[in-house]
DNA sequence: CGCAGATTTGAGGGATCTCAAAAGGGGTGG
DNA sequence: CCACCCCTTTTGAGATCCCTCAAATCTGCG
C-alpha cells in the first residue's frame, strides 16, 4: 500500500542528454512535459495527504527569517521565491531559487532555527505545514517519506551544483549558466522560456552568482552581442533563441582547445586520452593509495 | 517509544555565541565535548538499529562514484572524507568535505545515482547500509527518522555556508575561514586541533575554495607572517594559536571601516557584538511591497 | 642518492571590481 | 497628462586581486 504512490524516482533520464544529440530538443520538451506533469500530480497528492495552510504572497513577502524559530515546511505553489543567508557581520548571500513543487524550510530542521530569510520575489502561493505533520504523515506514507527525501537530495545536488559553477567558471559563463538554469526551471514547469520576465534585479543575480551587478550586466550585454540571447522591452525580459547554442558558449570558455564535440558521455578520465586539456586543473590527488 | 532516543535537536546553543564574548572560550570548549559526546552516542544507537556493513579504507580509497546505482547511504566512523563533483567537460569541484558521524550519499537520492565521488583522504572506518534499511528502521524509530533528516539539514546549511564564503570572501579570508572550519569539525569530535593535519594538498584546499593552490600558499604565507597560524615541521601541519583572532582578522577584511588598529593583529580586543557596517554591498530590495 | 610530487615565491598579465556618470523606466502627485 | 523622483541598468576608465607561468626549494620514498 505504500508503493508508488508518488511519482517514480527516476523519471527524467532525458535530463542528461544521451549520446544523440540530434533529438535533443524534442526529448527535452518531452521531458519538460513530464516533469510538469509530475510536479502537478505530487502537489495535488501531497495536498491530499496533508491539511495545508495556504498562503497567497506578492513579491518581497517573508515567508520565514533567520534565527525564527523552526516550526513548518513550506512547499510552493506558485512564484519565484529565493533564500539569503547572511552572517552576523553583515554580508549576505542569495544561496538558492525556489519554484513550483520545491520545498523551503530544509535548512531549520538542523538546529531548530531557520538558517535563511526566504522571500518571494514574485506573486505565488504557498502550503505551509508544521513538520510534526509531515513527519506523521511520512509514517503512514512510505511514499511521502521518499518524496521529501528526494525534494531534500535535490537541494543538496542543486547548491553543490552553485559552487561548482562560482569556483569554475568565469563571469560570464556563470551568467550564461544562469540563464539555462532558469529557462529550464521554468520549462519543466510548464511555464514559457521566451521572454523570460527574470524577476531578480541585477545585484541579486550578481549575488547569487558571486560577482558585481556591473559584471553582470556586461555579461547580459556581451551575450546579447554575440545573439545568445535577446532582450526584451525593458531589458527585464531575456529570449533564450538557442539554448544549446548557449551552451556551447560554456563549453568553449571552458575548454578553448577543444572542438565543439559537447556530448561526450563519460569516458575521460583525464589520463587515458588526454585530447581535451581540461582548463580546469584536476585536483592533483595525494597518496592515490591503491596503484 | 519514539521520543528522545536519539540526542535533542538543539543541544549546541554554544554554537551561536552569545553576546558574553569573554567567556568564549571556555563556553567553546564545553560545547566541542558535548558535541563529541554526542556524535559518539549518535553512532552507538544508530549501529543498535541497523545492521551495518563496516569497511576499514585507506587514503584514496573511493565510497561510492558518481553515476553508479544509489544503493546505501554511509555513515563516518572514523577518518575523512571528500566529495568530489565533476561536470561532463571535465570540471572537478571538492563539493564538502566528512568527518566522523557524517553521512554520505545523500545526493543519490534524488535520481537514483550518486551525483559526486566520495574519496577518503585518510585511513578511516565507514559504515554503510542500504537506503531500504534505513527507511524501513525510520518508520519503526522517529528518532532515527529525525536524526535522517537533521544530518540532512546540516548538509545543506553548510554547503549554503561554503557558497557564502566563496561568493563574499577575498582568498585569504577564505583560506582563514577553511581553517577555523576544519579546527571546528576536529574539536567537536574530541580530535586535538593544535598540530592539525590538513590531509589535503593546497591544489585540494584551493579548488574547494574557489582559488588556486598559489593563492592558498600565499594565504597561508601570509596568515603565518601576521601570526595567526604556525606551521610545524613539513608544512602540512598548522597551528591556530588564537581562532578569535582568525575570526577577528576575517572581520577586518569584510569590513575595514569597523576595525581601527588595521596593523596590529594583537591585543585588539573585537568590539563589542560587532554587528559592523557592511561593506559588502547588501542586495538591493526590489519592490519592497508593503510599506 | 636521486626522483617525483608538493610547496613556495616572484613577475607579469588579465579578469573582475570600484568608482563614476549618464541613460532608461515606472510610479506618484500635482 | 506630465514632471519629477527614485531605482535600475549600462558603459567607461582605472585600480586591484588573483591567475598564469616559471623556477627554486622542500619532502618523502624507492
């Protein structure tokens, strides 16, 4: 009784696009389309399953602040929200983006105090529960503990994937990055990738991705020139024309030597055949132990 | 029968100084053997649950790899781990670093494979069991349950701590921070933190934070001339005579208005709870909504 | 004892930041 | 409806931090 009643595991193979490339935007939208599906169907059962308390929010509304006392999960609905962690000295730090179907409120659960501030930065809605509840719930629902424990893994994937992209890339592959990474948030949630109203002002996406609102913006422009993108009206609204192509972009500035061949499975392991001098040193390893 | 078998959920209040700043250290101390106690009573009742594989590894030796079938979660016994992420052009990226009563694989979760390596850089002792078996102990115990999900709220508030650091610090400050963190995790787990051994390489320390082995080395030069660390023999052992005044020293990088004596490492006594002018530049609020 | 890898240190260059000025956009009140 | 104001964004110029390249030193080990 305590089978798949939520959606499958591992439903999105095509998230990481196999050998042909040819088919790849088909399968993407394909897989856009499923993961819509799924996040639809796990929010109408989560619902079923949990009394929420729902909330309707406008941009700049606090959902929970640093330091408050841990006492709910919250799940969104609808909107944009982001997550600023910031220290006693001062400095602060847009650590994540929260879209349909994620869960906001993980970082509490450790020591019984919110970590963040978390904010909408757009009109939304959010289901708010207190985690004794979901805790019950998981109980009698085997399915929902997977559930939460994959909504809980996804964040943990999705922050390592930041540092990895603040600590290899340059300014403007972040940005570039970004851009991929937001089209494709909002593709898997059903919503349009053109003309992508961006909601966050250039410091925050500066913030987010650890470089000025002026290095920002010139990283927009440059893209611009280069047709990687396209602006709308204001300068708010970005078209993503070809989203591989942006990804090539990357995929250049990050290896100039080699060749655009971008869909390579997984078979380097640097020291075999070392055709692509990866940019980025690998980490040289101490004491490899074993020969 | 489910209430407090595994330790309370906030017992580190320590871990947030309060506004007694004289008392630090000792009140430091108190809280490390506490934590220490702890983890060590963690592991004991987590072992009397669930029947555990044990396997004693060498530096070097790999966990899990990515890519390969989430089948088990581990735990630390003894040793330290890294994690490694690595994109598909090569990129590789030290995403968190383990210690003893941390869990690994975490990020399998959420696709159903590993999402990062998890390399000892030490001999060590760790404890693996498969997920199923957590899960199934989980509805039986709550406590287990609840301690599943803080190990992975930590997680994820640390990896949010490290994009922090990365994004708002100057190198020599993230390597002083590196520092402080790595003495932090050894003294909550009853490990001495004078004459600690890095265990990895300054290329290993450099790509975790975001710089190059040339920049940790000159950090590290430096922070050595300003009398903040002392290294022993073979230069992969250091000494943190002072972490107040490593900590002290990172505050007047972030916010060279709020402490005077710039020169001078010693005797400045930190200002009170220096809840400084923050020099970083705060993120600009959007749309404030409600007045 | 010599080798291989790790570390340090220096010099120069480049990417990004800082400072500054001007343009653009949206909302409000007159 | 328009003027005005405030915020955001763009763009330039110079400064700076960090990276790259290079060479020397150190360490452990076979």
């Amino acid at each position: 009784m305590n089978a798949p009643l939520f959606s499958a595991r591992r439903p999105l193979p095509a998230a990481r696009p196999g050998p042909a490339e040819a088919r790849d935007a088909e399968g993407h939208f394909a897989a856009c389309r499923e993961a819509s599906r799924r996040i639809s169907q796990d929010l109408a059962l989560l619902s079923s399953k949990v009394k929420f308390q729902r909330r309707v929010v406008r941009s700049g509304d606090v959902i929970y602040r640093t330091g408050e006392a841990f006492n709910a999960l919250h799940i969104v609905n609808a909107g944009f929200f982001k997550l600023v962690s910031s220290t006693r000295d001062g400095r602060e730090q847009v650590v994540a983006l929260k879209f349909r179907g994620d869960w906001m409120g993980f970082d509490g659960i450790a020591s019984g105090a919110f970590a963040c501030d978390a904010v909408a930065i757009d009109t939304g809605e959010v289901w708010s529960a207190p985690y004794g509840v979901f805790l019950g719930a998981c109980t009698d629902e085997l399915g929902l503990l997977m559930h939460l424990h994959e909504a809980m893994s996804r964040e943990i994937v999705r922050d390592r994937d930041s540092l990895m992209s603040v600590c290899t890339l340059p300014a403007v592959a972040r940005v570039a990055e970004f851009l991929r990474y937001w089209a494709d948030c909002l593709a898997r949630r059903g919503l349009r990738t053109d003309q992508m109203a961006l909601r966050m002002t250039r410091a925050e996406i500066g913030n987010y991705l650890g470089m000025t609102l002026e290095s920002v913006s010139r990283s927009l422009s440059r893209l611009e020139k280069e047709r990687l993108i396209a602006f709308d009206r204001n300068r708010r609204e970005v078209t993503l024309p070809d989203a591989q192509a942006l990804a090539r972009f990357v995929q250049r500035i990050v290896a100039p030597g080699a060749a655009a061949d971008a869909g390579r499975p997984r078979d380097e392991t640097a020291p075999g055949c070392v055709d692509a001098q990866p940019s980025a040193r690998p980490i040289a390893a101490r004491s490899s132990s074993r020969v």
